[in-house]
C-alpha cells in the first residue's frame, strides 16, 4: 500500500502509483451486508437522521422536505427504508441514497439530498446534539469533542445534464462536516459526460466572523467561499478536457475516513481500498489556527460547533443561476446516486 501525506498548501500528486488492475477489487463480502435487511439491520444507523427528497404529508412538517428521525430511523424491529430514495441494494446489501435534479429542497438549500444528519442528542437546539474541538471554550457542554467518520462507497450516477461552467454540475457531496454557519469540510465526486472518470475533492470553506458572513470584496465575490482540493482526478474541468485518468469511474469503490482530534481534521482518501493496488493520500487541517491558506478573513472553527453528514447531496439543480441542469426524470439520467458499504460515526 502507498501512503503520502499531502500538504494543504503545496498539493501534490502522487507520483509513480500505479494504475488500478481491473482484477483487483474489493471484496464486499468482508462488511457483511445482507441483502434481505433493511439499512438499519444492516448499518448502526442509532445517532442520525435522514433527510429526502420529498415533501411530508402530515404533522408538524407537512409541506416541507422529509425527515425521518433517529428513533425511527434507528429501529431494527420496524426498519425504515423509501423504495426510491434511501435502500437496501438487493445484490449487495449496500444503503443506497438517491437525489433526482428537482424535487423537495431544505429551506437554506437550492439542492435535493438524500443524506443522513449526526444526531447526538434529540433535538437540534441543545448543544449536546453537536460536536467541537477540543480548545473549544465551552467544550464540556456539547455531544462530543471531535469524533470520526469512515466510509466505504461508490458514485453510480451524477446528472447526465448541466452547466459545463458550473462546478456543481454533474456533482454530488457523499460526505460533509458543518458547522453553524459554514462547511470546514464538503467531499465531492464530479464527472462531466463522456468521460469515463470522475474526480474525487474536497473543500475548506472559509468562516467569517458574523458581521462579514455575506460580506463581499472589491470585485463582488464573498468572503465566504470554498477552498478545493483535488484528491483524485481534477474538479474544475470543463466542456472538452481531457478524460482524468488519475480519477476514479462510476461504480468504483473507495472510501474516506475523517478523524477530528484535539484541534486537528485528519482526512484519508483510499482509491482501490482492500487490494494490493490502494493508494492513500492524507490531509491534516488545524481546525483552531484560521487564516486558511492566508485568507485573513477566515477565523477558523475553533468557537464553533460541529455535525456530520453523509449520503448524496445532489449539486446538479435547475436554477440557471447554480448548476442550470435539466429535469427529464430519472430515465433520463437527472439524478445522482451513491452506495455505501461502510458507513461509521464514531463519537
């Protein structure tokens, strides 16, 4: 196995690591999924919630976009699954997350998801249901401080359609960490039509101190704004670049492991996880130190508190202003989908 630890300032590709033998796969029987159970007979599924793309038909929540919370969600005896959104793959026994183009949106979001939320205490209002780092001044109030979270998954589909300009176009977030305000981690799979890889990144998005949250610079741009990094392959392509070969296909497995630990984010890409051809690149973020890569704006997420998330966070919508995707229905291929074969939240 090839490991490199990658600075955040000076990224690098990992040279000289071998491409994948298509011989060399990961073998799924290891999780031991069963195809016949439901995702929470299948996943510890005790301290989150999801939300789908959908709208509620009654309660407190009718009208706006499905929740289901963690006591249902978690039951083994009365599992929940959606037929079209959230689901056992009857193959594999993989948890499957599906999020069309259009549909049922949060309020503070353009994007559909189907994506689960930690939840570690009941309500969302109690600090006990989020986590922080550990320099963080009122650190013993809250869920936990730091915690991990290890995936094993697949991107079987992105939106055949959208905006070659746009980064969110043909792109899903399979995994987040956000804070109240803003996002110190959102990992993305994106891959544009006609290639046969897509790239695998993951951003930094810089916090502001609240005075100058929608604050704007000299040329109109916010302050507050994403910082990516490429892992695998290269996110910001356009209309006609070439195929990224270094990138991982639809279909493919790999995972990612986030550790939060005292005041640092450690972050694991694995590319062919499981097989003599696995390459591993890391990431360590100080979470505390702000001024992220000399943006004097950003005062880091030391004084902030934290969840996270994982599922499909579907970046393909129709707003021209956004992603400009189309809606022709799932045959059409308007949709984004993922399988996670290992899903763990440690805290």
């Amino acid at each position: 196995m090839k490991k490199v630890q990658l600075s955040v300032l000076a990224l690098s590709i990992l040279a000289g690591s071998a491409l994948a033998d298509s011989s060399q796969t990961l073998d799924i029987t290891s999780f031991n999924l069963d195809p016949q159970k439901a995702p929470a007979q299948n996943f510890d599924l005790t301290n989150w919630k999801v939300t789908l793309p959908e709208l509620t038909t009654e309660g407190k929540r009718k009208g706006k976009a499905l929740e289901i919370m963690k006591d249902e969600l978690a039951s083994t005896t009365t599992p929940y699954v959606h037929p079209e959104w959230f689901y056992t793959d009857k193959e594999t026994g993989a948890l499957v997350f599906v999020a069309p183009n259009e549909a049922p949106t949060t309020p503070n979001s353009k994007n559909t998801r189907s994506e689960l939320r930690a939840m570690l205490a009941k309500s969302y209002g109690e600090p006990k249901n989020n986590f922080v780092i550990a320099s963080h001044p009122n650190a013993s109030e809250y869920g936990a401080i730091g915690g991990t979270l290890k995936a094993t998954l697949s991107v079987d589909q992105v939106s055949e359609s959208g905006n070659y300009k746009k980064n969110g176009a043909f792109a899903v977030v399979i995994g987040q960490i956000h804070a109240s305000k803003n996002e110190p981690l959102k990992i993305s799979y994106r891959k544009l039509p006609g290639h046969e890889h897509g790239s695998l990144a993951w951003n930094y998005e810089l916090n502001p101190t609240k005075d100058l949250q929608d604050a704007k610079d000299e040329n109109g741009k916010k302050l507050r704004k994403d910082i990516r990094h490429d892992v695998f392959g290269k996110y910001n392509l356009r209309e006609g670049a070439s195929d990224p070969q270094d990138g991982i296909k639809l279909g493919e497995i790999f995972s990612y492991e986030v550790n939060v630990e005292g005041d640092i984010m450690h972050l694991t890409f694995t590319k062919h996880p499981g097989t003599s051809q696995a390459v591993v690149k890391t990431y360590d973020i100080d979470l505390k130190k702000g001024n992220y890569q000399g943006n004097s704006v950003d005062q880091g997420y030391g004084n902030d508190w934290m969840y996270y998330k994982a599922g499909a966070y579907n970046q393909c919508n129709t707003k021209k202003s956004s992603s400009d995707c189309q809606w022709r229905g799932m045959e059409a291929g308007d949709y984004t989908q993922a399988s996670f074969y290992q899903l763990e939240l440690i805290q």
